[in-house]
C-alpha cells in the first residue's frame, strides 16, 4: 500500500500513474471494482465538491465498509486522479479527428474542455494538483498538440499558442463552473443572480462614478437578458479572436524567416572567394 507519507518524500513523481502496487491477495468484496467505485466518486465531486470527498461517505454511497475501497485504492487521491482522467474521457476525439483543419480541431477540443470544467466544477483546482497522464488525459493532450503543430507555427512557438488557447479555455470554464455553483447554492437561477448582483453595486451611490466607464458595457451585457448567451458569445468569438491571432502569428513568422533567408543568401554571396 503507497501511503501519503511516502508520497511527500517525492511528490513529484506522486501519481497512481506511477507507482507500482503488488496485487491483492485472494477476492475482492463482491459487486464492487474501480469502475464503480470512480463513478460514484464523480457523482460525489460534482454534488459536493473535493472538499467534502471521503472514503468513509464513499463508502457509505457505495454500502460498503470504507476497508472494502482499499483492494482497489490506496489513498483518496488514487480515487481523484481516476476521477479526473476519466472525465477526461468524455472529450469526444472521434468529433475532433472529424474536424477537419487545426481551427476546426481547436473549436471542437476548446468547447469540450469548456464543456468538462462547467460540468465539473472540481476539475479546476486538480489541474495544478495532480499530474493528469492517465490515458484519457494524455490522449487528450497529444490531439491538442497536434491541431497546434498543423498551424505552421515553428515548434519554439506552438507551446504559447498552445496556453494562449487552453489556458484561456481554463480560466474561462472556470469561472463560468464557480458562478454556475454560486447561484445553485444561492437558490437562483443564473440570470436572476447576475441580475441581483449587478444591481447591488451599480444601485449604491459609493460605485457610481468608479462605475461610469464600464457603464456601456454593463448595459450591453444585461441587453441580453440571458447569462447563458452572454457565456456562449463571448467564449465563441474570444477563442475566433485566438484563432485569427494564430493565423497572423504562423504569417509574421513566415515572413521573418523568409526575410533572414534573403540575408543569409546575400551574405553568401558577398563573401570572399564566392
């Protein structure tokens, strides 16, 4: 059994991905696996968050003692890091492969990340945490690198295209999951609890005038009466605005290389004995 003590020693190299575990000997409690053990785990994590994740309530959603999960974990953070590779697993490569040219595989892996962090808010915090090569995840990461090798960017550019588009992807998914949550815990829909914010700053006098240059842009987006098209709008042409930025960039770098190739040729020319 890998213990959470042995795992600070060499934290990192700290994954269920990593280390070795002798089998158990003899059966394993009847009618329970990993499958089924991550599955309500998800459930668990989307319904309570990771903080609220034991193996005592595991277990307890499971009808099994908590010593019955440890035939097939060792420690909670075994069970998050399955969790996460196989949410991982509901990007749909098929739709990505069917996409076409680096744009269209971008748009298709960019909305499914998205789609993943608002559907599992506690995905977020376990991207820094964790090191994320299970199976699903690095199949994952190799499409990603991929649409952004087939943009024509030179390799030493492709990893800041590549954080320029999924970080973005991150932070905004992550934002959207956390307000999703925010306004359940609240008991209000999304539109009523942005309508209800907005008006509570924007109706106090101390926010007036620090309030006056945004004050178009507040009225544009409450225009819409709804949060879930102000999401999807604005996610849709920032990552176009991404896209179109790649295309100038793989253009600007076309550019200088043919450039420093028309200087090498000149300095070959003019040298002695050529």
């Amino acid at each position: 059994m890998v213990k959470a003590a042995d795992r600070a020693k060499n934290p990192a190299r700290s994954s269920v991905w990593l280390e070795k575990r002798a089998p158990r000997s003899g059966g394993g409690p009847a009618g329970l696996d990993r499958d089924r053990i991550v599955a309500a785990s998800i459930r668990m994590l989307d319904e309570e968050g990771l903080a609220k994740l034991s193996m005592r309530k595991l277990a307890t959603e499971l009808g099994v003692t908590a010593m019955s999960l440890y035939w097939y974990v060792d420690t909670k953070d075994d069970i998050i890091e399955y969790a996460v590779d196989t949410v991982y697993g509901e990007i749909d490569l098929a739709a990505v492969d069917a996409a076409g040219d680096w744009r269209e595989r971008i748009r298709v892996l960019a909305l499914d990340y998205r789609r993943m962090l608002v559907n599992h808010p506690w995905m977020s915090p376990c991207a820094g945490q964790y090191l994320n090569i299970g199976p699903h995840a690095i199949l994952v990461g190799g499409k990603i690198q991929e649409a952004i090798g087939d943009t024509g960017l030179p390799m030493t550019r492709q990893p800041s295209a590549m954080s320029a588009v999924f970080q973005f992807v991150y932070g905004y998914g992550t934002i959207q999951s956390q307000f999703e949550r925010r306004a359940t815990e609240a008991g209000m829909s999304q539109d009523d609890f942005y309508g209800e914010s907005i008006r509570a700053f924007r109706d106090d006098p101390q926010f007036v005038e620090a309030l006056e240059p945004m004050a178009e842009i507040l009225d544009e987006r409450a225009s819409h009466g709804s949060v879930t098209a102000i999401w999807d709008r604005d996610f849709d042409y920032a990552l176009e605005v991404l896209i179109a930025g790649i295309e100038v960039m793989v253009e600007r770098s076309r550019t200088e290389e043919a450039g420093t190739s028309r200087t090498e040729d000149a300095r070959t020319e003019d040298a002695p004995g050529t």
